[in-house]
C-alpha cells in the first residue's frame, strides 16, 4: 500500500483517539525504519590497501556499489526498501481491522456528539446564515456558529475517512453518500440530504459548517453513523414510504 495512506490513516486514527495496538506501533516503527535507511551510493572508500587486500577492498565496494545503482528506474537497495516499508505496513493494517468494532464504535461516538451539539447550535442561528445576519442576531448567535462550525467540522472530519479509508481499517460502511452520516425517515428528507450534496447556491458560513449537516440539522434529520446493516434498513424503510 501507498506510505502516504498508512501515515494518514494512522494519523486519523490517533486524531479520533484510537489508540492502536501495541502490534501496531511496532510494524509502523519498523516502516519508517526501513523508509529513512540510507539507500544512495556509497562513499568512495580511501582506506589504505595492499596487494593481499586490495582485491577484496574492490569487491566489497563494488557489492556496494550494485546495490545502490537503479535499474529500471530503482535500485536494488531502493526497491528492497519499498517491499519491506510495503510488508510491514500491511502487516499493520491487518491489526488494525481487528479493531474495528472499537473504531466504528468511536466514530458513531463523535458523530452523535457532534450532531447534538450542531442541532443545538443550529437553533440559534438566523434563518439567514450570513455575515450581517449573524452579528445582527447578536453574541449569541456568533458563538453558536463558532459551536456550529466546530461540530461540523468534526462531522466532515469522520465522513471523509469513512470514505476513504473505511473499507481499509474494517469498517462496512455504505457507499450511498446521503446514507453514511444521515437516517432519513422517508423520501423527501432522503432527497434534502442529496440536494444538499449538489447544491451550489448554499452560502459561506453554511459550507463552512458543511452544508448537508447544516440542512439535516435544521430539518431534524437525524445524524448518525450508519454501518451497511443499518443503511440497508433504513433503505427498505425508505422504499416502504415511498410505495405507500
């Protein structure tokens, strides 16, 4: 796998406070030992020599020497490094999809946290999220916007490592995006979420909430993290509604 997912999977983990395993941590030490080794040319060695050990002085610098000269475009040295940073950090990964009952766990944590604290805020705001709106509204509602922002920020924060990195660290998330963060109870709070997905026309401090959480929170949709067992129930309930 990419170093850079590792590291940013990782990194994202121990910004939600998981905390990985003690497996973990050691074959992610071992990657970034492995990746920071030295793997250019060797030194020109200047040591003295003798007709006894000067044939095995030429050796041992030219071994040297092979290992570090690419060859299609790597080296030996680079591409030794490359599978060993490559073994180790999948190696990693699978320890940390044993843990991803406690992972999903935390993240639903967050996510209903955060979705309070943004309804809560939510109802505070003017009916028109700009500027002048807010600082007509008064104290109250600037500082129920910086909570806003705050929680939507987090809420942001989740859907998008649920996205990209859900499937690698175990987590069975639903591809449906309205889904993933949202329960919808019928059609057309289904379609709220969508449209706001696609809208274009939302304002600057509704964006910086996150425009969807924002239309969710003030309709009363419920935010939450939904695993692909609970998006699917709740899209047999959605298709019920509909028939009906």
């Amino acid at each position: 796998m990419q170093s850079i997912n590792f590291d940013n999977i990782v990194s994202d983990l121990a910004r939600f406070g998981v905390k990985v395993s003690d497996a973990v941590k050691v074959h992610a030490d071992s990657a970034d030992a492995i990746r920071w080794s030295y793997d250019s040319k060797p030194n020109v060695p200047t040591d003295p020599v003798t007709e006894d050990t000067a044939e095995a002085y030429v050796h041992q610098y030219a071994r040297e020497l092979m290992l570090a000269t690419a060859v299609d475009g790597l080296s030996p040295l680079e591409r030794a490094k490359r599978e060993l940073v490559d073994a180790h950090q999948r190696l990693a990964m699978a320890e940390i999809r044993k843990d991803s009952a406690n992972i999903f766990e935390t993240l639903s944590l967050i996510v209903d946290d955060a979705g309070e604290k943004l309804v809560e805020a939510v109802k505070q705001l003017p009916k028109k999220l700009d500027a002048e709106s807010l600082v007509a509204a008064g104290a109250s509602a600037v500082a129920a916007m910086s909570v806003a922002r705050e929680a939507g920020a987090k809420l942001k924060s989740v859907e998008a490592f649920v996205t990209l990195h859900g499937q690698a660290v175990g987590l069975s998330t639903p591809s449906d995006r309205p889904l993933r963060l949202f329960r919808p109870v019928n059609a057309v709070e289904y379609a709220n979420i969508e449209n706001a997905f696609l809208a274009t026309n939302s304002t600057q401090f509704e964006n910086q909430i996150g425009y969807a959480f924002f239309v969710a929170a003030k309709a009363g949709i419920e935010i939450g993290l939904n695993d692909t067992k609970k998006a699917g129930w709740i899209q047999s309930q959605l298709s019920s509604s509909v028939m009906m």
